[in-house]
C-alpha cells in the first residue's frame, strides 16, 4: 500500500505565533510549540464540535471557536518529543469545497496566498480519491479549482 496522499505531496502549513495548521480533506491539525520538557500533566486541552482551549502550565495558548464544525468524538492530542503538542480534528464536512481559511472564526487566518495553496491541494486530494489508479501527488493544478474544482459527477462513465 502506497504512503497516504499527504505524506506524498506535503503539507500546506498556516504558520502562527504559537506554531502552525494545516488541513487535509477530512482532518485538521494543529501543531503547537511548547516549552522543552513539557509533561502530558502539565496540559489542559477541551476539543468540542465548533470549540478548542489549549492551555499549557496554566497559560492560555489557544481558545477559540473553530471556523467550522468537527466530530468532538474523533478529536486527539498528544505531546511529541516533549516540545509539540499535536492536535487532530476530523472535519465534519469532508470534501475538497470546505477548505477552512482560517482556524478559528476570527484569528489564525491563512493569508491569500496559503489559502490558495491550501484549495489547490485539497482539490488534487479530492482526484486522488476519485482516481485511486493515479498519483496526483505532484500535479500541478490550474483554473476553475475553487470550491473543490469542477463536479464531474452528473457525467457518465
């Protein structure tokens, strides 16, 4: 079995003061910086549907509505290394049109450029699911890839 689409074309990263975020079709991630040597019990982290809280040491890092609605159920975090905490939301709507374009409703927003990035490769991630048999891992896209590109479902195969 082939590497999974992102691991093959790379990641889109919203760069932030505290780290950065990213997005698949399906998931959100968050990757936060945190002092080295950080504890799991040193964290407070609250995931629900449309909200995230992120505290370390006591500190609020990240507290906010998110820009659209997750499964509270499928949300994770960990600490990686001792220095990361990754977060993972998976997206309530998960098609190449809900390209989030920024983290929360109002703060984190990916500037014109990412957001366009991010569009693009959901975009060839939707082909790619559409399209096992291909690799369109290093495709470049142009045109009429808004909102998920084109709808090729009401054509015959």
């Amino acid at each position: 079995m082939s590497a999974p689409f992102e691991e093959r074309s790379g990641v889109v990263p919203c760069v932030t003061p505290w780290g950065q975020w990213y997005q698949t079709l399906e998931e959100v991630f968050i990757e936060v910086q945190v002092p080295p040597g950080t504890r799991a019990q040193d964290i407070q982290c609250r995931l629900q549907s449309r909200h995230v809280a992120l505290a370390v040491g006591g500190r609020e890092i990240l507290k906010g509505k998110l820009f659209d609605s997750t499964i509270a159920d499928e949300g994770t975090w960990t600490l990686e290394d001792r220095k990361m905490v990754r977060i993972v939301l998976t997206k309530t709507k998960r098609d190449a049109a809900n390209c989030w374009t920024s983290l929360l409703e109002s703060e984190y927003a990916a500037d014109p450029w990412v957001q366009d990035q991010m569009q693009r490769k959901l975009t060839l991630e939707r082909f790619q699911k559409e399209n096992p048999g291909f690799d369109f891992s290093g495709a470049e896209i142009s045109g009429n890839y808004t909102k998920g590109g084109p709808d090729f479902s009401n054509l015959e195969k």
